[in-house]
C-alpha cells in the first residue's frame, strides 16, 4: 500500500485512528493542514495493523456491495 516502510502513518479517519489506538499504537501527534484538517501521525510499526484493517474493511464493503451479508442474515428491524 505505501512505499517505504520506514515512513510514519499518518491517518484523518477517527475510527481508523480509534482502531490503532485500541491496538496500543500511540499517535506521534496531529498535523493540521492549511484549510483546517487534521491528520492523526501515528509510528511505523503500526503500517500492518492499518494495512489488515483496511483488508478487512474493503472486504465488509464488497460484501455489503454484493448484498451477501442479507442473505438470512439478522437485519436492523428484528427485534428476536
């Protein structure tokens, strides 16, 4: 996914963040850019725990795309 492995991870999605976090990644810090964004700054060592959560993610998304997770599947409206 990235080049260089040596390269911090830098992350604007909270609940990306929250996960690394969760993981035990301490964030480096926050870079707020021109305009008023802020990006998460989080070490190395955390690329492969980003890199399987979004695997895992993407794949969520082409199974809720596919419509694979409706089949007998528990929908928001049931109440059992």
């Amino acid at each position: 996914m990235v080049s260089s492995p040596e390269l911090e991870v830098r992350i604007r999605s909270i609940p990306t963040a929250g996960h690394l976090l969760a993981l035990g990644f301490e964030p480096l810090g926050i870079v707020t850019h021109p305009g008023g964004p802020k990006t998460f700054r989080f070490p190395p060592a955390a690329r492969e725990a980003l890199e399987r959560f979004l695997l895992a993610k993407q794949r969520l998304d082409a199974l809720l795309a596919e419509g694979a997770l409706d089949d007998g599947g528990v929908h928001s409206a049931d109440t059992s």
